[in-house]
C-alpha cells in the first residue's frame, strides 16, 4: 500500500479482488465470501458466500453461493486477515442449534432500532434513515 | 469537492469513523473517493466484544454514505485555509 492509489473507488477496492470479505449489509447481515467484482456504486460481486450469525460467542454458517449486492445496501467491506481469522475466540455451532435465539435477537435488536429512530424523529427533529434519495 | 480535498490531506492520518450503525472504528486513512467512501487500515474497533464479527479484519472500506462522523486529529486540521477555501467556493458559485 505504499504506491500512491488514485482517489477513486476502484483504487480503493482492486486490492480486495479475489480476497476473502466480509460485507456488512445496513441490515445488519454479515456475509462472507470472495470479491470478484464491483462497481464505482460499491456494488459488489461474492462467490462462495455464506451468511453468518454471531450470537454471544457462538456463530453459525448459512451457504448462499453467488450474490450480486447492491451497493446501497453496504455498509462496509471488510478484508478478512486469515491468520487472525483462526485466532478468533469464537465457537462455531450448526445453524440450526443457532438459529432460533438468533431470530429472537434479530427481532428484539430491529425493535429496539425502530423505536429508537421513531422516538429521536419525533422529539429531536432526526430524519428517518432508509428513505427516497438516501441511497446513490 | 471540498470536503473530498481536505480528506485528501489527510491520508495516513489515524481518524475514528463513527458509522450510522453506531459502530466506531479507529484506522489510518489510506483512501477517499468523491463519494466521501473511506478507505482505512490497521483497523482497531471501539467496543469490539459488541461486534465480533469484526475480529479478523485489518482494513475495511466504508461506504460514505453510512458515515455519521468522521473524527480527525486537531494537528493535522488548518482551519484558515479551510475557512479562506470555503468562503472562494461560496463565492464562485452562482
């Protein structure tokens, strides 16, 4: 990284190409897989991606394949570091052991953020996020 | 464009980006773009036993537009030659 990278979006993800990422999505999904493309939108192209859930110190793995994200939809791109990746203090647990708790949470967390957002628009002027032309 | 150059500036520069999501990442600057996406390595995540799944990334690009507030050091800000700038570009437009 010590060339200079042209102030462009592209010259900020070409070192992602082919790289294991993980992409938080603003709905609060985090999915894993392999960078093959993207678009100055950030609209991002993963292979071999899996959805994982994270609950407390457990985590399980859902395959989705080939996803085409809309770069509306991210929040961030994250290079996975492989060898940090297995010093991870996390246990992994099958998805089905997981995933009632993690839906319970889901909704409970979605709740929470939908009155929270509802009362900072009603009693401090916020605007409402996920709304026409906030996406480019 | 402006604020696009002043993040030009600033690159390898340590910065805390407060996300939308109200996540607070501390990085270094590698990379801005015109959409205001920033680019930031040796990434270091405030209350990361909140997110785990942060763990094992080092660098990350965040999308400009679920940036809330982008935390910069006070030294490396010159606020005259931001203010003069500011008030040339007001003055060009229409």
């Amino acid at each position: 990284m010590e060339s200079l990278i042209p102030f462009t979006t592209s010259g900020a993800l070409v070192d992602c190409v082919d790289k294991k990422v993980l992409v938080v999505l603003r709905d609060g999904r985090k999915l894993i897989g392999v960078l093959r493309s993207y678009d100055q939108f950030a609209n991002l192209v993963l292979e071999n991606t899996f959805e994982r859930k994270h609950l407390a110190r457990y985590y399980a793995d859902q395959g989705i394949g080939v996803m085409i994200i809309r770069g509306e939809n991210v929040v961030l791109l994250g290079e996975i570091d492989l060898d940090a990746e297995d010093e991870v203090p996390l246990e992994q647990v099958p998805l089905e052991q997981l995933d009632p708790a993690y839906k319970r949470e889901a909704e409970f967390r979605k709740k929470r953020e939908t009155d929270k957002s509802q009362v900072l628009f009603e009693g401090l002027g916020f605007s409402k996020e996920g709304g026409e032309g906030d996406g480019y | 464009m402006l604020i696009f150059s002043v993040f030009k500036t600033l690159t390898d520069q340590t910065v805390t980006v407060e996300l939308k999501n109200d996540l607070c990442i501390t990085g270094v600057l590698k990379s801005v773009d015109q959409y205001l996406n920033i680019r930031l390595d040796a990434i270091k995540v405030q209350n990361a036993d909140q997110h785990p799944h942060m763990m094992a990334v080092r660098n990350c690009f965040i999308r400009g537009s679920v940036v809330r507030y982008v935390q910069l050091p006070a030294s490396a800000m010159d606020t005259q030659l931001l203010e003069d700038a500011t008030r040339r570009e007001s003055g060009k437009k229409i």
